[in-house]
C-alpha cells in the first residue's frame, strides 16, 4: 500500500533501497509502489493549504552544480510542501568554486546534520560517490548522461495516466540518446515494468552496444520508431554534452528526426511526450 500524505514517514517500508541514485536496481514492485505514492501526494495540492508533516524535523539540502529549472524547483518545492527544512548551494555560490572537493562539500553539510542530499552533477557517478562517503540518503537529480531517475519516474507516472498497463506497451524514445540520462532512467524503468522501448536518432546518436545491454531495440528511422509505437517521447539535442558535431546541421536533424503535424495525422492515437530540458 501507497505511504498516505496524513500518515508520519513510513513510505519507505516497501523499498529495497536507502538512495535513489538510478533504476537499475528497482524493482517494478518498487517502481510502482514509488508511483502509487507519488499519486497519493499529488492530491495534496489541491488543497486549500498544499503541505503536510511527512518530512517535518528533516533538513534536505539541494546540492545543484548543473543548470536547472524543474528539476530544482520541484524538489525545493515538495521538501518544503512535506515540511522538511530545506538549504540549497549552487557551484557558483559554494567554495566548490573554490577548489572544494564533492566529498568535503558532502562532508561539511552531513556535519550540519543534513539527513537528505539532492545532488545534480556533470559527472556521471557522482551520486554514486557520495553515498559510499556520508551518511545522508542520496538522491540522483542528473549525474551527467548516466541518469535521472526521479525524471524518469515522473515520466512513467505520466504515461500511468493515460495507459491500462506497461505489459505490452511500446515506447518509442527519440533523439540524442547517447548523452540521454532521461533516456537510460527511462528505458530502466519502462522495461522493469513490462514495456518495450525502441530508441530512434542519428546513428551517431544511437551508443553503439546499448540495444543489447539495455534490452531494446534501435532504429535510424523515425517512421519506423512511430508505426510500432504507442508513445513516443522527443529528446532534445544537448548540444552542451557534445564537442563535436554528430549530425550536420539542425535543419537536417529535424527533416529527419522532427516529429510534425503529418506524424501526428498518420498516427492519431499515438501519445507524444516533450520531457522538457534536463
Ligand atoms: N527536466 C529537467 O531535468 O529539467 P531541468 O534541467 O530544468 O531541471
């Protein structure tokens, strides 16, 4: 059963995990049971005042040295809305400017008696790290191209919305897949809980190996991503993961990859989903 947004925090009593740093691990018992919760606290804001104790007497601080918009506001948002405490350092306003290690960042804010990290990071695996040197929970916002699980949960609770079931299901991700932390947390998640994902970009997109090592399939083709699919789920390009160009210009990425009116008229049933930059 869901942990209920009138109940103290014992949400975490069907999970496997203390940190959520990818999917990998989850299980879709875990997956589902996250979503179901997640749904129950949805209804907190609508209403008239949009918070609850769950997290009262608990400090979380956001740890942010990537850009971010949703990602940073939305958990800033729902730590205040659970009543938890809540401090937050960007690169540019900590002393990682100055030279400060992510393990002395980490251990300086665990000594302030920090019990949850929020940690968005360039480098992939950075999460990882510091969940093996604090003791604070740990929790992924985007490490790099590795992953954004909790992007991904969102995306899934979404689709939840509007499908009967994942078993059977056909998701289509389209796109710069190779520098995609949405994209891995994704296919994660969407294939523990029974879906099918077709990955479809440039093949210089496309990582070569990861058909096998993540269970899906590939294609250069966009129509041939669409015709199989029931949603399909448009990446931007990130231009600031690459160095070099991995197609030649974007009027030619869009000729070919661009979902347009006509995709939509050739295939009226199909959901398409825009997770926004990350
Ligand atoms: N979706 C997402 O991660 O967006 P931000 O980069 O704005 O956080």
């Amino acid at each position: 059963m869901a942990a209920s947004p009138d109940a103290s925090a014992s949400g975490s009593a069907a999970l496997a995990h203390r940190h959520l740093l990818d999917l990998s691990t989850y299980s879709a018992a875990e997956i589902t049971h996250i979503l179901d919760t997640a749904q129950e606290f949805r209804a907190v804001l609508d209403r008239p005042v949009r918070q609850v104790p769950t997290l009262q007497g608990t400090t979380v601080a956001s740890l942010f040295f990537e850009p971010s918009t949703r990602t940073k506001l939305s958990f800033g948002l729902a730590a205040g809305r659970l009543s938890a405490e809540t401090v937050s350092l960007s690169k540019s306003g900590s002393s990682v400017k100055k030279g400060e290690s992510l393990k002395d960042t980490a251990r300086n804010v665990e000594a302030m008696k920090v019990d949850m990290v929020v940690l968005r990071h360039s480098s992939p695996g950075a999460p990882h790290f510091l969940s093996r040197c604090t003791d604070s929970v740990i929790l992924n916002a985007g490490d790099g191209a590795h992953a954004h699980p909790t992007q991904a949960l969102l995306d899934v609770l979404t689709m939840r919305e509007h499908i009967d079931t994942f078993e059977g299901l056909t998701v289509s991700i389209i796109g710069d897949i190779t520098h995609s932390r949405v994209a891995r947390s994704n296919i994660q998640a969407l294939t523990t809980l029974g879906a099918s994902v077709t990955l479809c970009g440039p093949a210089t997109m496309l990582p070569v190996g990861m058909a096998d090592a993540m269970g899906v399939r590939t294609t250069t083709r966009l129509d041939a991503a669409l015709d199989q699919a029931d949603i399909a789920m448009a990446l931007r390009i990130q231009m600031e993961r690459q160095d070099e160009g991995l197609f030649p210009s974007v009027r030619e990425y869009h000729a070919q990859f661009g979902i347009t009116m006509e995709h939509l008229r050739r295939h009226p049933d199909l959901l398409i989903m825009h997770p926004g930059p990350f």
